[in-house]
C-alpha cells in the first residue's frame, strides 16, 4: 500500500506511524536524526512561537542552515525526558 502512494500522503503515513511509536512508548528509530522546524512541531505539538521560545531559552537545542531552523532528535528526546 505504501509503494501507492502519492508522496505527500506518505508524508502523512509517516508522521502517523512516527506518533504511534511515540505513543506506544517504542524507541524513537523511526524520527529523522534532524529534523525541520515543521517536524519538531508536529512531534511536540506545539505552535510556532512556543517551538521558537524553548529554542532561544535553550531548552530545546537547534541550529540554523541559512534561515531555516534544524533540531538534532537527540535535543527533542532530552527535552521529552527531562520535562
């Protein structure tokens, strides 16, 4: 079925399968190693504007590739864990 798939639905069956793993309580094997402003939003469920806070208060570390936001999974499990 996913082979079928247009590729902006298979966007979508991996954000669902990454929250079903994330759920569940699996390892985090299935969240990119870095991930886009956009991801991160969507595996924390946060709005922009909070996202951008937890980044300039240092609670969440990430990077910038020419002005666009880049956040290292390892900073997102970190961030979940010690909430």
């Amino acid at each position: 079925m996913y082979h079928k798939l247009k590729q902006n639905d298979k966007n979508i069956y991996k954000l669902i399968l990454i929250k079903i793993v994330w759920r569940w309580g699996f390892v985090y094997e299935c969240i990119p190693e870095v991930m886009t402003f956009k991801e991160c939003q969507n595996i924390l469920k946060v709005g922009k504007n909070t996202l951008l806070d937890l980044i300039h208060t240092e609670q969440i570390q990430a990077f910038k590739i020419g002005n666009r936001w880049k956040i290292p999974k390892r900073s997102i499990i970190e961030f979940i864990q010690y909430r």
